[in-house]
C-alpha cells in the first residue's frame, strides 16, 4: 500500500471504530452516546473527502 492512502484509512477505521463503540453506547442507553456517533461519522466524512483529494492529485 502506499504511503499517501495510510492517512485517510487511519482516519477511516479511527471513525469506524468511535462509531461502533458510539452505538454500543446508544443502545445500552449510556451518555455520550451522541457526541460519540457525531464525532466518529464527521471523522469518517473527514476521511472520505481526504481520499478523495489524494485521488485526484494523483490523476492530475
């Protein structure tokens, strides 16, 4: 894998994994179960557009 993909996927299953706990939380009715899904999906989205970006430099 090359080294320019590490930061977006570490990024992604960082998200992935706040998610995941974040849902736990929820349905063990837990608090901080919001901030956690909230946190973990805009990590994720943070992730995606990195992706993206590192995709098209490497087009141009």
């Amino acid at each position: 894998m090359k080294k320019q993909y590490t930061v977006p996927l570490v990024l992604f299953l960082l998200g992935m994994a706040i998610t995941i706990i974040g849902s736990l939380f929820k349905i063990m009715h837990w608090p901080g179960a919001g901030i956690m899904l909230t946190f973990g999906m805009l990590t994720e989205a943070i992730a995606i557009i990195t992706l993206i970006v590192v995709l098209l430099k490497n087009t141009k």
